[in-house]
C-alpha cells in the first residue's frame, strides 16, 4: 500500500454536501493556483478543491512521486474531506494522476477531463526547464529579476520563465524554490512513463487537446479506448499544450457542459 502525503490543497463554491465535486490537477512545474481561472467557472455550481502534487506547492517534498502514490495521496485528501466520489480533471502531469486514480478507484470517480495528455510514455521534454531551473544560484538571487536573467540564458520564451518563477519564494533568509527540484530529477522517469496498465474507466471521460499541441495523437487513441471505452475528445483550435491559459472561455465551456451533462448531485 503505497503511503500517501497530506496535500496541500484549497476548497472554493459550494459545499461538499450540497453539490458535486470537482478536484483540479495542476501539471509538472505547475502549483493550485494554475487551474484557478476553471475553479471560477465553476465555483458557483459545484465545490471545486485545488490541489498541489508532492514536490509542488505547498505540498510536502518527497523522494519519490510514482503515480500510484500521487493516486493515494488523492484517495488520502477525499477520504479527509469525507468525498466519496468527485469529477477530477486534471492536466498534463494532474491528468495522468487523475487518470491513474480512476483507474484504481473507478468508484470513486464521476467523470473524467483530460487536459492535453494521454496515457502513454512521453520522451523526456524538460531537461531544459529542469537544467535552467538547477543552474539558478539561488543564493545570489536577490530579485525575481535576478532569477528572470538566469533563466533566460536556456529559456527564451518569456511567458515559461514567468509560469516557473511562480515557484520562487521569498523567505527571511532570502529566496527558496517551492519544487523539490532534486526529487523531480531523481522521479522524472517516473513522471513521464504512462499511467497504471491495469484496469479500466468505463464512466464518462473527456479529453481536450490542443490544435498546435502533439501531446495526444492519433496514434495514442488504442491506449485511450483500452483503458477509457467512453472517451470522448475535444480540440481547441489555435492552441498550445496550456490550451487552459491560451483559451480559458473555450476550455471552461467545454468543461461546464460535459460537467453538466454528467452532474450526478
């Protein structure tokens, strides 16, 4: 049994025992506050909680994060907040914890909304943010500033360096990331395989992908209806892998009317 963390997390809207639940997964890089343009979508209908991973956030930093124990640190979370069963959408990393999870707990799940990811192994895509976030000395960082510049000698788009200095904190003694950066090297392997080949999600499940993202393709749409027969997908034109920033209206709509559509409260 795979032994869970106590997340950190953050509940908005409606009760938990007047409507549905609604768990958002931030991707890799990523904390709670990623998803909350969704959280304000829909917080007048449902209870909307916001998560932060192990090694994110403010959640606690471990040495490992396999999917089956970021799974049980969410089944940990529900079973707290007294949650039998909840629609979890997740992105990039949170999908695939949120698709690990309704794998091994099919009961506990309502429906499925998959952000631009798919279950299956990816070739390693971040060495550069993870070589650029490492060959920060952040002992000498005295502004974000400081860090913006260190950044960019390996990381030329503006608005990626701006998404990672989310995870910068100033504290009394200077500044400090909030990522386990050691222990997202050590698991990145991990973090980029695919999630649990057992089991299967016979619920209802969307996946929305991105018109100029290659993170779900044609090619991944065996390993989708084997392990998620109902699957249904969504893509948003003229957008990229963080189609939820890019186009917020579109992705939030999409995401109200399948929640609509499957509201079980």
């Amino acid at each position: 049994m795979p032994k869970a963390v106590a997340l950190n997390f953050e509940e908005l809207g409606v009760a938990a025992d007047e409507a549905d639940t609604v768990v958002l997964i931030h991707g890799l890089f990523g904390d709670l506050d990623n998803l909350k343009s969704v959280s304000r979508a829909l917080q007048e209908h449902y209870h909307v909680v916001n998560i932060d991973l192990r090694n994110h956030g403010s959640s606690p930093w471990t040495e490992t994060m396999r999917f089956v124990e970021m799974a049980a640190d969410l089944e940990d979370l529900l079973d707290k907040l007294k949650i039998k069963k909840a629609h979890i959408l997740g992105h990039s990393l949170g999908g695939k914890v949120a698709m690990e999870f309704a794998l091994e707990h099919p009961e506990r799940v309502h429906s499925l909304i998959i952000a631009d990811i798919a279950p299956v192994a990816y070739d390693a895509r971040h060495n550069t943010i993870l070589d650029a976030l490492e060959a920060v000395d952040i002992d000498s960082v005295n502004s974000r500033q400081d860090a913006d510049k260190a950044l960019a000698n390996a990381i030329d788009t503006k608005g990626v360096r701006q998404f990672l200095l989310k995870n910068l904190r100033k504290t009394d003694n200077g500044w400090e990331w909030r990522l386990n950066l050691a222990g997202l090297r050590k698991c990145y392997a991990d973090l980029i395989g695919a999630p649990a080949q057992e089991g299967e999600f016979s619920g209802p499940v969307l996946f929305i992908r991105g018109g100029n993202s290659d993170y779900i393709q044609e090619q991944h749409r065996g390993a989708i209806t084997r392990r998620f027969p109902q699957a249904e997908s969504k893509t948003i034109a003229e957008a990229g892998h963080w189609l939820h920033a890019e186009k917020p209206a579109v992705f939030n709509g999409l995401v109200e009317r399948f929640l609509e559509s499957h509201f079980a409260a």
